[in-house]
C-alpha cells in the first residue's frame, strides 16, 4: 500500500505581544497522540513562490524545522507519511516548540485510509522458535518503548521511541554468537511496512538483543517481524567454503563533481558473482559530492556487502552509508571529500537467512 499525503493550507498569524517560538518542528500523530514517521513536509508561500522542503532529523519522527517567510501569514502544504496508523478516525497535523517539543497547536484530519477492511493476524505466543537449515531462531521478547545503546554522534535520535527484540541464537544445535542482525523490518494488517537496515544489537548473557526505530503503532495488534542475520565476523558462508571470500574491485577515480560519470565491475565474492555500478550522485540529480554504489549478485540468494578503505587498507565504519540491502541487490551512498580522491572498496557476499514472526507487541 501507498503512504498518507496530506494536503492544504496553514495560516499562522502572531498577535502583538506574542512571545512563542517563531519556527516550528512539524509531525503527524494518530488520535492516541503516536508519533507517525513523517517522511517530508513540502511548503510554499503562495505570494513569493518559494519552496522549503523539510526532511526529518532522523528516519522517524518530525520534519525539521518550519520559519514564515518574512511577510508571509499562509502556507500550501503537503506532507508525506509513508507508515501511518490506518484505522483510526483522524490524523493530527503538530506543530512543536524544535527545542522544548512542546506542542504550539494541532489539526484534525479525517484519515483517508478508513474505514479499511484490514485483515485480521492472529498473534504466535512467545516464546516461539524457527529453523533455517542448522540455524534455529528463539524470538524471546517484543518489547516496545525502549532506549537503544547510546553510540557517538547519533544520542539526537534517543528520545523517539524504539522497540527491542530478544533472540536466542543457535547453531547446529549449540548456543553461538557469530551471528548479527542485517535487517530489522517491521510490518502490520494494514499494510503499513518500514525495514531497518543495519540495526543496532548488542549481546547480553547470551541472549542478542536487536534494536529498531518503532514505526507501527502500539494499538496495532499484531505485528510480523522479519529479522535477517548475518555472520558477525568477516568469513564467507560455509557453502563459500575454499573459494576467495572478498572481491576487490579497481579503485575508483572520482571525476569532477559536475561529471556525469558512470564505471562497472563485475567480480566474484564467496559462491556469487558480483556486478558493481558506481554513479556519481549528480547524474542522478543528487548531491554531487557522493558516489552511489549498486552491487547486483548471482545467484539471487546472495547478500552482497561493501567495505570502504582508507589509503592503509583499513576499513572505514560509515553507518548511514548503506541505503538498502536484501537478497540479490544492495544500494551504498558514499560521501566523497574532494575532487581526484580514490575510493577503494571490498565486496563479500553471503547467503543472509530471514526469521519472520507474528507477534504482539508488548
């Protein structure tokens, strides 16, 4: 299913003595007061003509920050929410204090997606436990309204609400930790569906807790929850087993920013052949200091993974850098410094098996 679009107009006017905030964090909510993932928020002043596109801070939550333009008292507006709540009545439009979140006012709008019909899932209780091949699965514990571990440069994103799935990992029958998750995704009846892409973990007296942004609200029942694993060192899969585990393509010259500039590579990475396109962003009508880099495997099975490395061939940890990965298909933007810069980069591949689960969220 599509996302929610709202579109309208909004007047904001100050009286004399008026001493509030003048800019505003915009987000949406359910009629419960959820936050909903806001994905952008478009403004116009209709007199000037003038376009302000707000982004999110992080992957969930408000749309930045919205300041008038100076002599403007009405905005067009279109706001885009690709998971929402859809079975409710309405859907608030919130305007924030950006510094204090307190809430300046809020909007009522009829929810478009009502009355449904949504299907109806019927909950597996926890603990359950799945296979894959020698790998078994022990979901423990959905919980919901969690804070993930502090990392540097990333404690902004602490206060929007995150959910913690507990696992128990074995392999061949024994208790293993060389496993990590690859891929957290969350999805409901309603067909809402968001998936976190190198989701924070960590391991706790042998229990591998995962953390994901919580993008589905609690009134919704049921939830499925997809949680891919990997291995959590550098080896290839065993059924890789004596053939190269890394590809190393040649190091890739950044042209000029303003260079249309496309290279392929095709090279072979454990038990899957890897094609390799690298874009710079300009010819994509992005960001002209980044490069896009599109691994495609054979067989489709396969997860192919990249590592950046610096002039000493050590690696380079860039977190936000992987934009999509799934069976067969994985998406990198990589920020480039300068001009001339040489990116070099190494490629694996590994067969990467998925656990799905309906549970209810606790």
């Amino acid at each position: 299913m599509g996302g929610l679009i709202l579109l309208g107009s909004l007047s904001i006017r100050y009286q004399p003595d008026y001493q509030g905030p003048q800019q505003y964090a915009v987000e949406l909510a359910d009629e419960t007061g959820y936050r909903i993932p806001a994905g952008k928020a478009v403004f116009r002043d209709p007199e000037n003509g003038v376009f302000m596109v707000s982004l999110p801070r992080a992957a969930f939550g408000s749309g930045g920050a919205l300041r008038p333009f100076p002599g403007a008292d009405r905005w067009d507006l279109g706001i885009l929410a690709e998971v929402f709540p859809r079975r409710g009545r309405s859907v608030l439009l919130r305007l924030l204090d950006p510094d204090t979140r307190a809430l300046q006012c809020q909007f009522a709008v009829p929810n478009p997606a009502r009355p449904g019909p949504f299907p109806e899932w019927k909950a597996t209780p926890l603990p359950v436990m799945l296979h894959s091949g020698g790998l078994s699965v022990e979901l423990l514990k959905l919980q919901s309204g969690v804070t993930p571990p502090t990392e540097a440069g990333n404690v902004d994103r602490l206060h929007e609400p995150w959910i913690r799935a507990d696992l128990r990992v074995r392999e061949r029958g024994n208790p293993t930790t060389r496993w990590e998750p690859a891929a957290f995704s969350l999805s409901d009846a309603t067909g809402n569906q968001y998936e976190h892409t190198e989701p924070r973990s960590e391991l706790r007296d042998g229990v591998l807790r995962c953390y994901s942004i919580q993008t589905l609200s609690s009134s919704e029942p049921v939830w499925k929850v997809r949680i891919r694993l990997r291995r959590a060192n550098t080896t290839a899969h065993p059924a890789a087993a004596g053939r190269a585990r890394f590809w190393t393509p040649a190091p890739l010259a950044i042209p000029p920013f303003a260079t249309a500039w496309s290279k392929h590579q095709v090279g072979t990475a454990g038990g899957a052949r890897i094609t390799m396109t690298a874009e710079t962003e300009s010819r994509l009508g992005g960001d002209p200091a980044a490069v896009r880099i599109t691994l495609a495997a054979e067989p489709p099975t396969w997860v192919p993974d990249l590592r950046i490395l610096d002039p000493q061939n050590e690696f380079v940890r860039l977190p936000h850098a992987r934009l999509t990965a799934e069976p067969g298909r994985a998406v990198w933007r990589i920020p480039v410094a300068a001009e001339g810069d040489t990116l070099k980069l190494q490629v694996r591949a590994a067969v990467e098996p998925e656990f799905e689960f309906l549970v209810r969220p606790q």
